[in-house]
C-alpha cells in the first residue's frame, strides 16, 4: 500500500527527533514516540514503506539524528468482502428511510479484523437487502456504532438521503445519545461531566486514554440514578462520539464500568459479597434523539435494559432493601 493513499490510512504521526533519541534506531524511536506503534509494527512499517526518514526510505536499523523527520503512515487493516447472514434482529421502528434496531451484547456492528462474520452488518443486509452500498460496501446502512459488549438502540439509513441526512446530525452532534451505566464504588456527587480529551493509548493501540499523544475533545455528562453497596447506576449524555468515551471517562474519574475488563471493571474471579457477577461491561445505549432525515420531525428511540443488566439492577435493588429492613 503507497502511504500517499489516504483512502487507506488509519493514522498519520509526524515526530521530530530530539537530542535523547539521537543515535537510535529508526525502529525504536518510533517505538519509543509513544503513538501505540510495537517495535515489530513499525518494523513492517518501515518496510512497506508506510515511514520516511526525512522524506525517504530507510532501514530499521537506520541511525536517527536530533533534527531528523519521521512520517508515519499506519494504513487501516484489509476488511474482507462480507454476506447477508440470516441473523435473528429486534427491529425497534422501520419506515422507508431509517431503522431503529436493538443491538444485543456481544454482537460486532460491522465487520472487522478478527470478526468477519455475525455482525449487525450481515444481519441488516440479510433483512434489507436494498441497502447494499448504502454509505459504503463495508458498512452499508451504518452510521454509527456500538462497542461489541455494549446493548441498546442503533439507527440506520436504508437510502443515501437518509444516511448522508444521519450522518450529518451525527457529525453535527445533533443527535442526543444516552446510556445507563452500572459503575464500580458508590458515587459520592448526584451528578457531574468529564471533560477530558481522549486519543489512542500510546503503548496498547486497542485501547483508548485520557492520557494520549494526539487527544480530542470529549465531554460526558452524568448523573446519579442509584445508589448499592459497591455500585452505582448512572445515567450518561455523551456530547461528543469518542471511541470508548463513557468507558475511558468513568475509569478516569474513579468509577470504571462494571465488568469493563479493559479498563479497570474487574470485580474479581470470585466477585463480591453483594454483589452479582457481570459477564460483560455493564453499559447499555438507553435512549437516542434525532430528527427524521426527511421530514426532519423529532424522533425519539428507547431500549430497555437488556436481562443481564436489568436482573443485575433487581437483585442489587432487592440486596440493598433487605439489608435496609434488618436496619
């Protein structure tokens, strides 16, 4: 792939040698420039020719000088060719321009590395075939996405005026997108916002970070529904659509999202006294607001919890009376 191709380009990085990386290797610079790169990565970057050393090709273990550019193309990962699946669907609202859907835990919303199959994707072009190619052959009909252990409600374009109409509200952020949360420790405060920028990890490229070398702007508001021994339901207003944005914001603010493995929702092998077991992270997208792309008229969808969650919220809720009524 020709790092000029920028309809295959993931990421660009420009970094300027200082004097405590000169004398380097290529390779370990980039490294060590703190971008998520592996020193195997961008070994196979160098030799594909996806980075320049001062404008040119080099070598791995090419020496690097103070003063010296590095350019880093990380082109984005082959997704192969996908088919319709006849995968099972809760459609939630249709009509002839956009659906609303119920997407269950553990099911990808479209096809990538590692899963080029099951997806929200294949069952929608199995359901509606029409909308092949609708916003691109890779995610047709799609124009935004849920985590894969992440429920709740989605939207999705049947025809290019409604997908191009979507995804300018969703640009726009006009679109209003909240969550239920059940969060690890009892929040102290009825309600708050984070507002910390949010880029990719610089050592584990499939993480997000607070603490990133290229961040973006990302607000979160919440607040308190209710209050268990050990846990918290909060209810979550993303304003801006990062990725992992409510996971990484409640981990930073002390209060990562119960069984959110990656980061820091870990109960334990054993769990808690109290507490139930959580098989996923316990994050649902409850309601989504927007205007219908033709008739711009106010649309509102709402997904209830689905019964891992809800059954882990019931018997939290009963936990928490009986010990109020041996008070």
């Amino acid at each position: 792939m020709s790092p000029n191709d920028s309809l295959n380009i993931l990421e660009s990085f420009h970094i300027k040698i200082g004097p405590s990386d000169s004398g380097k290797r290529l390779d370990l610079a980039v490294c060590e420039a703190g971008i998520g790169v592996s020193r195997s990565f961008a070994s196979a970057l160098i030799k594909n020719g996806n980075i320049t050393l001062n404008g040119g090709v080099a070598k791995s273990g090419r020496r690097v000088r103070e003063g010296d550019h590095i350019r880093i193309h990380v082109p984005a990962p082959d997704v192969p060719v996908f088919h319709p699946e006849p995968i099972p669907i809760d459609v939630m609202y249709e009509d002839d321009d956009i659906l609303a859907i119920q997407k269950p835990a553990g099911m990808v919303t479209h096809p990538a590395p590692g899963h080029p199959s099951g997806t929200l994707a294949n069952a929608l072009l199995h359901r509606f075939p029409g909308i092949f190619n609708i916003g691109g052959a890779r995610r047709p009909g799609i124009v935004h996405r849920l985590d894969k252990d992440t429920s709740g409600v989605m939207v999705a374009a049947k025809n290019s005026l409604a997908h191009e109409g979507l995804s300018r509200q969703f640009k726009e952020r006009e679109v209003k997108k909240t969550y239920l949360a059940l969060a690890l420790h009892e929040v102290k405060t009825a309600s708050g916002e984070i507002s910390l920028p949010i880029g990719r990890h610089p050592v584990d490229r499939k993480k997000m970070s607070v603490v990133s070398r290229r961040p973006r702007k990302a607000l979160t508001l919440w607040k308190v529904r209710e209050i268990f021994p050990g846990l918290s339901l909060l209810e979550v207003d993303l304003k801006t659509g990062r990725t992992h944005q409510i996971r990484v914001h409640c981990a930073a603010m002390g209060h990562p999202v119960a069984g959110d493995l990656t980061y820091g929702g870990r109960i334990g092998k054993k769990g808690v006294p109290g507490m139930p077991r959580f098989e996923r992270q316990m994050l649902h997208a409850w309601r989504i607001s927007l205007k219908h792309p033709r008739s711009m008229r106010p649309l509102f969808f709402e997904s209830s919890m689905p019964p891992d969650m809800a059954g882990a919220v019931s018997e939290l809720r009963k936990r928490k009376q009986n010990a109020l009524e041996k008070i």
